[in-house]
C-alpha cells in the first residue's frame, strides 16, 4: 500500500504526534512504548498500532477512538491511521469488527503465557527471563504491572520483536515484546536504602540500582532514624499507576558511608543473614567438643600419618588437609581429609535447616559470613594443627607419574601435625629448607603432573586475578591489590579437584544395572556457540585469535590466547570476558560433566564447612558405602538448585563489596591524579574505563567528551566522533581521571585527561542517571556472567 508518508511534512506532523504524551485512561487501554531504534516513522507507527491492539485484546475501537487514544489531531494524518488499519486488518494482525470497530486479531499473540525472572536493565525497560528459553523477552517499564527486579512474573509475549534495534545491554538479537500479566513471586519485600526524613513523611532510596521507585513511610513509622541513615524497610504497598511503593521500617542499621553499616546493608540487600538465630547457636554449643572413643573406634585411623594443612595466612577454618606417606617401589599414599560435617549437622536439625537455607558461607572484603555457627566452623569442624578431628577422606597410591594405582573412601580420625600459610608453603618450595621439604616437593611434583594432564584432556586455564584489600581498623581501604597464585595455591587446588573428581566416578561406579546412583555434582555445560563467536570478534578487535568453529579445539585455541595477553594492558578485560562467555557452572543431579575442567563428572566433596552441596555429597556418599541403593533424585535437585541460586546470590553480594571498597578508595585519591586504563565497554551514554592500576571500572559520558559529538557504532564496538572522526574502541588504551564517586550508587565517574569539564559537568549532571544504566548496558560485552567462579579465599569450582 503507498503510504502518502513520504511528504516530509507529514513525517514532521508524525514525529510531533508520537512525541505528544498520551495520557487517555478513560477505557482503561495502553499504548505501547518502544526503546529508540532505526525504523521509517510508518514502520514504526504501524508496530505501535498493532501493540495497542495487543495490549488491549480486552476491547475493540472505532478508527475515531484509535486516533483519540494516539492524540491524531491533522487530517492527513488521520487517513494515514484508517490505510494502516486497513493493512493490519487484511493481514490478520486486527479484526473488523460488524459493528464498525476494529479489535486484536486471533494470532496477537505469538506464545501463551509463562513464568520468568525479571531483570530490570534500566529505568526504561527491563529483561524476563525464561528458564530453558535461550533469548529473554522485552518489557517496557509501563508494561511491567509493578513487577520489581528479581520478581517472578507471569509474561504473555507479543507478536512483535524488536529486530535489530538499538537496545542497552542486548547484543544485537531479535527479542520478543511482552507485558507483564501476573506477579507470582516477590524477591523480597525488604528493601535497603538511605532514607531522607521529612515533617510529613519519610522517603527512603534503595541502594540497588535496579529498584527505581522510592518507598514513602508514614511520620510514626520512621521511629528513630535520621536523614542519612541506612534503613531496612519493609514494602506494605507495592506501586501502582497511582500509587507509590509504601513500607514500614524494619531496622535502622546506622549512619550510611561507615564500613560495618554498609557491609550489613550489602549482606541485607541479597538477603544474606550475618547472624545465627538462638536455636541454632543453643544446639551447636550443645555438641561435645571431645571426641567419643566409640567414634573412632568405626573410622580408619591415620592420626600416626604426616598431616597438614596449606591456607590463607588470615583463615579461621581449615576444612581440608592432606597427608603423605611413602610406600614400596616408590609410589606414594596421599590423603585427601575433609572435616566430616555431616557427622555433626544431622537431619531434621535446627543447624540443617539453617545450613541449608543459607547453602554457603559468604566472603566480603573485610569478612567472612559462614554457613556453619562459630563453634563448627571455626572449632570442631576445622582442621587445626595438634588436635584429632573427624574427617571424611580420599586417599590415593599414585605412582611417582601420577597414576592412580588403589583409592579408598570413607570416615577417618586425623591429627594435624602442621598448619602452613600458602605463603610458608611456597617458601619451603623455593628454598628447600624449612618444615617437610621433601614432602611439599614430591605433592607438587604430583600436583603439576595432574595439572598438566587437565589441560592434555582440555581444560580451560582460568587464572582470573582476585582483588583484595588492605584495610585499618575501621575498614577504611588503604590499597588496592591483586591475588598472586603460586604453586602453593596451585598444589591445593589439583589434590581438591582430584578428590572431587574421583568421588564422583566412585558413586557413579557403585551403580547397580542400568540405573545410576543419585549424586550432587558440579556441572558446567558447553558454552554457547553465539556468545562464543561474539567473544571471538571481541578479542579479534585487539588483535588475537580465537578457534570456535570446531569444540574440540576451543580450550586449546583459549588456552593460548590467555597466555598471549598475559602481562598486556587488556590482560584482566580479556580474562574477565572470558570467564562471563562461558556456561555458569551449577550444581545438579544430572550428570552433564564439567566442561572447563573437561572432567567427565566433578562433584563438590571438599568444601562441606561452606558449601551445603558438600554435606548432600558426604551423606551420598556414605549412603552408597554401606550399600545403599540409589535414591530419589527430585529432593536432591532442588536442594541443588537452591544451593546454586544461594551462591548466585553470595557472588553478587561479594562483588557489591568489592565494588564498594574500591569506589571508596579512589574518592580518596587526588582528582589532579592522571591514571592509566582500558576501554572496557561502549554504549551510547558514554566509555566504560576499568583502571588498571586498581581494576576499578568508572564511566566517561557522552556529555563529557566535549569537544565532539560521538555516535555508537555498535558492531565494531567503538565511538566516532562527527566532526573529528576521533574513534574511542573497546580495548583502547586512555588516560583518565576522577570526575566523581558516588558511594551510595557504588560508581565513579571519569573523565578523559588533557580535557576541561563544562560548567555543568563539573556539578555532576546525570551522574545518577548514568550509573542507575550501569547494569547490562554494555554494547561490547556478553550480558550474563559465566563459569569457574571465584571460591570466596580459594576459587570455587
């Protein structure tokens, strides 16, 4: 049909028409709201039609009502309505209707209704997502019905998608529109932020940037908290269309920017406890601390057997340790001993249940929140030198190559006879004097035997740097450094995956006939060939390659990449990218290997003082040891599924500390100071800079390039400038400095040194704005976060 759009007053008249806010309520209807994207304006305004008629399927409209509902004042503009009706109607999409009106046709919707989590990007829209579903469906904030991020909704899809359009934090897919039918699920109805205390009411701001709305508090509700406080609260009232969100005060934690408050806000923001309820704490102080001589009695004894532990220097609990001792024709015996938890933390007990609702112990910068009471974590369960303890073990004769020649598992009694610091351990390495020289050596001869067959098989070198802090007393961060790994950490962690690993085979192994034993195991899934070939252009912009076509080449091919950016400014974007490109392992029954490690099965064997799925594998173990058959697999795969969302949930928790601590250290820093860093993401409001001095990420924004205007070229993953042709390109190097912190937001703004900030600027304009964007808006990295994750002081696998 020729649309008569092509006069270009017209298309000026349509531009106006679509930027006059539409406020008609009087029939209850919608209008659709679309993100900014590359369309003809009749395009564009034949999509918003068909999506009014799918957003108010409920009812029909005569062509005068549809413009009324559009605000159509101009005649010509009124006709081009009554020919897209026309269109829509002869192609199904609206039906005419015999009383003259015109209503959504049978086909609006491409999908039925189903659940997903939603995933607010920004203020504009928000992300749901659909478990099993590989694209997530977009939702305009006006159609999300008050769904908040992290709540589970009910999403009818639309016919619609959104093509190509420019869309923050997509990566160029066609997405499905949707709305938001039904709210099933509230993440939480406690929310933390800074409340602001008025004579007539309170507001208070939560502190994650996903949640946008304010929660308004009657006066008598604000009790003693003062303007500045950091609060928790209650929601009472979710927001409408004509209401705001209304709460009631929980806690006052204190005055916000002092350490202990923020990071009790970070921990109440994930809804992570920091405190023991008094039953479990009355329960655990009731176990004996001395151990029964019937105990040991049932357990292998190997408290005669050189034991020792190997951590970091400021641990409080040592959950594994090893023991050596040399056998005949030179093979060695080498014990895995991890403190048997589940001998202590029973069924139907107040210590299970909280041990299983918190799932695993979090580590914050300046502290550790464990999954177990002090009196287990720190005492009975952990593996102090000159003490016995009970242990669950592996224990292996291996062959002077590595080979297993003969594994036992089962129930022990240890005696520790030296705890070492990894930093003790790596000295007696490189000196060859000190405490079991010998011994340390023949371990970590064994340890890079196994390392190196990892990597023969395929695994993935993952050596993602950990950022740590040295703080005083009050918290107050002093410096910025990172993690060193040294054999010593590398020696641990190879004896811990083997014994994870063979644990694994062994219950797999017990199986009788075709059905297979029920066990908890650590999987990590292949990644996606999509994400994997965007990773692959990423790197090819700097100037590395990157083998994804055939899967058996991809380890070996990332593998030497990794080593080829080792000491290079883009070393930690490209670990860090690489990491978020992979599957997020998880824990399940199915039995799906792990493919970083490329390990046929893997399970979590070694961590139960903080880890619950530890404890399931403990019991599960056990269980198959005395001859047990294979169990329900339903209860264990939910009890997995928790585990993982928990761990999900203490991640983010643990980077929002990180994150916090790193902001707070670089608002101490002279704004004069010129810092190094690397273009870490474009997108159309500014540059992501990640400095490399401290890995602390700021913004540049658009407003602050000042001396062009730049526009995004997405699929190259750079900036131009208009009159200049000045480029700014993911992966650059560039000179910076503070422009501001915002430590409630946990951002910092830069902006380019050589440059003068505007007046406007220089007071801070759109800093909120910018940041509360922050989340997923990068054009030039992969939107989800991915495998071998980080083990709160050890890496977590």
């Amino acid at each position: 049909m020729p649309y008569l759009a092509d006069d270009a007053v017209l298309r000026q008249k349509i531009i106006k028409m679509k930027k006059k806010k539409i406020n008609k309520e009087n029939r209850n209807t919608t209008v659709a709201r679309k993100p900014h994207h590359i369309l003809s304006s009749v395009d564009e305004l034949k999509a918003d039609i068909a999506a009014f008629f799918d957003l108010n399927s409920e009812h029909s409209f005569r062509p005068y009502e549809v413009h009324d509902q559009f605000g159509v004042e101009d005649r010509k503009i009124k006709q081009l309505f009554n020919e897209i009706l026309q269109e829509l109607e002869e192609t199904g999409r609206i039906i005419f209707n015999k009383d003259g009106t015109y209503s959504a046709g049978l086909a609006k919707t491409v999908e039925t209704a189903t659940t997903g989590r939603v995933d607010r990007i920004n203020k504009s829209f928000a992300f749901v997502i659909i478990e099993g579903r590989e694209d997530d469906i977009y939702v305009d904030a006006d159609l999300l019905n008050g769904a908040w991020d992290g709540d589970i909704v009910q999403i009818q899809p639309l016919t619609k998608n959104l093509g190509n359009r420019s869309v923050k934090g997509d990566s160029g897919k066609k997405r499905t529109e949707g709305r938001v039918t039904e709210i099933v699920e509230r993440k939480s109805g406690e929310i933390v932020g800074i409340i602001e205390v008025n004579p007539r009411f309170a507001v208070v701001q939560p502190d994650n940037k996903k949640l946008f709305d304010p929660i308004y508090l009657e006066p008598e509700a604000v009790q003693n908290a003062q303007t500045g406080d950091k609060v928790i609260v209650k929601v009472t009232a979710w927001p409408t269309r004509r209401s705001q969100a209304e709460g009631e005060l929980i806690q006052v934690l204190g005055k916000a920017g002092t350490n202990d408050v923020e990071m009790h806000a970070i921990l109440a923001e994930f809804g992570l406890p920091y405190q023991f309820p008094e039953m479990v704490e009355a329960e655990a102080q009731k176990i004996p601390n001395k151990i029964a001589k019937k105990e040991i009695a049932k357990r292998k004894d190997i408290r005669k057997v050189l034991t020792f532990t190997i951590d970091p220097v400021d641990a409080k609990d040592f959950d594994d340790a090893l023991s050596i001792q040399y056998l005949d024709e030179g093979n060695i015996e080498v014990g895995v001993h991890i403190a048997d938890v589940s001998h202590y933390v029973l069924p139907d007990t107040e210590l299970e249940k909280e041990a299983y609702r918190r799932a695993t112990s979090v580590y914050l910068v300046d502290r550790t929140v464990p999954m177990l009471p002090e009196k287990l974590s720190n005492n009975l369960c952990s593996l102090r030198p000159n003490e016995d303890r009970l242990a669950f073990s592996a224990i292996f004769e291996l062959s002077p190559k590595g080979k297993i020649l003969k594994e036992w598992f089962g129930r022990t009694v240890i005696h520790s006879d030296r705890r070492f610091s990894y930093e003790e351990a790596q000295q007696v390495l490189d000196s060859g004097e000190g405490d079991y020289p010998n011994e340390l050596a023949a371990l970590n001869k064994l340890a890079k035997v196994f390392r190196k067959e990892r990597f023969k098989n395929g695994a993935i070198n993952f050596e993602t740097p950990e950022v740590r802090f040295k703080l005083d007393e009050q918290g107050k961060p002093l410096g910025i450094y990172q993690k060193e790994r040294h054999d010593s950490h590398k020696l641990i962690e190879e004896f811990m995956l083997l014994a994870n690993k063979r644990v694994a085979e062994f219950v797999y192994g017990l199986s009788k006939g075709e059905k297979k034993n029920t066990m908890v195991y650590r999987i990590h899934e292949a990644p996606d060939p999509d994400r994997l070939k965007t990773f692959a252009t990423f790197v090819a912009k700097l100037g590395h390659k990157l083998e994804v076509e055939e899967e058996n080449k991809i380890a070996k091919s990332m593998n030497s990449m990794l080593k080829e950016v080792e000491g290079k400014p883009e070393q930690n974007l490209i670990e860090q990218l690489a990491v978020r490109t992979m599957a997020k392992a998880r824990y399940s029954v199915a039995d799906l290997g792990h493919f970083g490690l490329a390990f046929k099965r893997y399970s979590h064997f070694t961590s139960p003082i903080r880890r619950y799925p530890d404890v399931m594998a403990h019991r599960l173990l056990q269980h198959y040891l005395d001859g047990g058959g294979s169990v329900d697999a339903e209860a264990y795969e939910a009890a997995s599924k928790h585990s993982s969302d928990r761990e999900r949930l203490a991640s983010e928790a643990e980077r929002a500390s990180i994150k916090y601590k790193q902001v707070e250290f670089m608002s101490m820093m002279d704004k004069d100071k010129e810092w190094d860093g690397i273009i870490t993401g474009v997108t159309e409001f500014g540059i992501f800079v990640e400095i490399t001095e401290t890995a602390s990420e700021g913004l540049i924004r658009m407003t602050d390039l000042g001396d062009d205007y730049y526009e995004l070229e997405k699929d190259n993953y750079r900036i131009v400038g208009q009159r200049t042709r000045k480029i700014y390109a993911f992966g650059d190097q560039v000179k910076v400095k503070i422009k501001e912190t915002n430590l409630a937001r946990r951002s910092m703004d830069l902006y380019l040194a050589g440059t003068t900030l505007s007046a406007r600027s220089r007071n801070g304009s759109g800093l909120q704005e910018s940041t509360r964007n922050r989340e997923g808006s990068r054009s030039s990295k992969p939107r989800r976060s991915s495998s071998p994750e980080p083990k709160g002081r050890r890496r977590r696998r």
